[in-house]
C-alpha cells in the first residue's frame, strides 16, 4: 500500500469537493493509507471524513506566503510519498522539488487553464477527451493517465423519509418528478431545462409535472427570474444545495442532465445510474464520452430546449424504454465505474510512481 496526501484549497460545496469526499472514505473503506489537507475556512472543513485523518491550511490566495508555508510544513511532516491536489488554488500552492521522495500528482476534473498545473510530476484526468487535450496542450503523454470517477451504491432511504420529504416541499404522490442536480453556473445548461419545462405540458401520462432542482450558486438569482417570466416557478422545487442527495434522486422519476458542450463528465449521469433513474442528457464532452444513446440514456443535443422538452416526454412516455436504460446504467456503473474498480486503478498508479 502507497499512503497518499490529499489536498484541495476549495471554499465552497460543489461537485469537485463531493468527489473529494466520496474517493477519500472510499479510499479508507478500501485500507489504503489516505490523508487530507483542506482549507481551514472551507465548507469541507465541516464534512465528516469517516475516520481520514485531516488537517488544516489557510490557503486563502495563491499568494499568500503564510498559506504556502503552512502547507509546505504539513506536507514535510506527512510520510506519504503521493502527494495529490485539486484544483487550481491547492496546485499551485503545493511546490514539491522532483527527487526528494514526494510525487505531485494534479488531478483534474475540467478543461481549467493549466497553469496552476504544469510544475506537478504528473497529472489525472477523469475522462480520456481531457487527457487528450492535456497532452495536446503540452504535458508529457507519459505521465498523463485517465482514471475516471465512481459512484458509491446509494444508501437505503427508508420509505417513512419519501413520505415526509414529499410532504415538505409539496409534491404529491403521483406528480411526475423531473429532477436535476448541479451548481448554478452557465456550464450547468439550467436555462435550457426552465425554457424545456415550460415547453413541456403540465401533465405527463396525466400525471402533474413538477422539477425538482437541486443546487446554489451565482445564477441562482437570474434562473428564478427566467422561471417566473416563463410562468413555470410554481413548477419548480428550488431544493438549493444537498449534502444528501440521495432521497431526492429516490423520488425522482427522470433525471435530467443539461449541461452544456464544456461540461467535463458530469457526476450526475452516475449518481442517476446507481439511483436506477432513467437519464435524458445533454451531448456535453462527458456525455458523447460515457453514455451510449438509447441504451443507457437518452442524449440530446446542447443548448436545445426544444429537443430537451421532447426526449423528456418521449423517455416519460415509454417505460420500457426508461427501464432498459435503468438496467444498461445500473451495469454500467458496476462495471466501469464502481469503487472497487476505480480505487485499484488509483493503486496501481501510486505504486507505479513512487516506485518510479
């Protein structure tokens, strides 16, 4: 086993930071040796870890001397040789010389200005497009590797839970329940699914359509705007952020995923393929790279409210088709994209670099 350090500089929740969580407990429930180094005012600081150990840093700026001084001494005084950062603001903090026994690995999850990344030792990217475009952008092809990401088996929610959450937010038993997942940003595509609801009748197979949305963020403000001139707010179930999805994706019927070209991967389409939701998704990079249409979801061009509106009502209008696509994703994930198989491809590499 290869012990690890595990740093991230993020001040806020969102999908980077849940992936930290989820592949750190995942690591410690797999034995291997993990620690963690987050910012001191960050919102992970306050996420149970399951038992990692964690430390610590100001980070507040790239350029702060404390925050990198602070970091450099917990690294010093870390015994793992693997040193893996996220983002921006934590890689660019970290300065490891090569040959002092320490290996700094940069993973990343977007297509982010490389920069802040180009003095590590090697780098990690979640899907193969963007390791293509790290090494087209000038990284050694040789120590860039894709390893994806992992969605754990949800949890049982008890069915008492169901009954109280519809209760509280006011959907009824037999509402049809669209249900999206993501920060309000641009890249997230939430206009396009407000303009689909709008263009989508109000009920489906008689059944009342309601959208539940789930997440925060800079846009939040202009997407209510949106949903009010479209005269569909009341349609909508503004959940803001989660630490806890998993009842939601449990009340949902349909998942849908719009976000736009420069979207990544998109955790989302795993966490509705091991919810056992059927997926209507925009064809985003992550998309056109993990989803196979018609199988395992139903994709749809980018930046097309039409063409969203309509694969939600098709999808919603045929379950056979949405329970072949349940069991094609539900494969999918214990196939390619479960924690067993993603956590030994992680082993693998960690070994082959300290041992190089």
């Amino acid at each position: 086993m290869i012990a690890s350090l595990h740093v991230i500089g993020s001040k806020e929740m969102g999908g980077a930071e849940r992936w930290f969580l989820r592949f750190l407990r995942a690591m410690r429930r797999h034995g291997q040796p993990v620690q963690a180094v987050v910012r001191a005012d960050g919102q992970l600081a306050r996420q149970p870890l399951d038992g990692v150990p964690v430390q610590t840093a100001p980070m507040r700026t790239v350029w702060d001397p404390w925050s990198r001084h602070r970091l450099a001494r917990l690294i010093r005084a870390s015994d793992a040789p693997i040193v893996q950062t996220y983002m921006g603001r934590a890689s660019r903090l970290t300065r490891i010389e090569p040959g002092r026994g320490r290996v700094h690995v940069a993973r990343l999850g977007g297509y982010y200005q490389l920069a802040p990344f180009r003095h590590a030792h090697a780098w990690i990217g979640n899907t193969r497009g963007l390791c293509d475009w790290m090494i087209a952008q000038g990284l050694p092809a040789q120590r860039v590797f894709h390893i994806g990401n992992f969605i754990d088996a949800p949890a049982a929610v008890a069915s008492q839970r169901l009954v109280e959450l519809r209760q509280r937010i006011g959907v009824q038993p037999d509402d049809w329940l669209l249900m999206t997942a993501g920060r309000m940003i641009d890249v997230k595509g939430h206009r396009f699914l407000i303009e689909a609801l709008a263009r989508l009748p109000a009920y489906l197979a008689g059944r009342r359509v309601r959208l539940l949305l789930l997440g925060d963020g800079p846009l939040a403000g202009a997407l209510r705007a949106q949903a009010c001139t479209l005269g569909v707010d009341e349609r909508i179930v503004w959940a803001g952020w989660q630490t806890d999805p998993a009842p939601w994706f449990e009340l949902a019927d349909l998942v849908v995923f719009p976000s736009r070209d420069a979207e990544t991967l998109g955790n989302v389409i795993l966490e509705a393929w091991s919810h056992a939701r059927p997926l209507v998704a925009s064809a985003f990079r992550g998309a056109r790279e993990i989803t196979r249409h018609g199988e395992d979801a139903w994709v749809v061009p980018c930046d097309d409210a039409g063409a969203l509106a309509a694969g939600i009502e098709f999808v919603s209008g045929d379950p056979g088709l949405a329970a072949q696509m349940v069991q094609a994703g539900r494969a999918r994930v214990e196939h390619d994209f479960s924690a067993p198989v993603i956590i030994e491809q992680y082993c693998d590499l960690y070994r082959q670099l300290a041992g190089g």
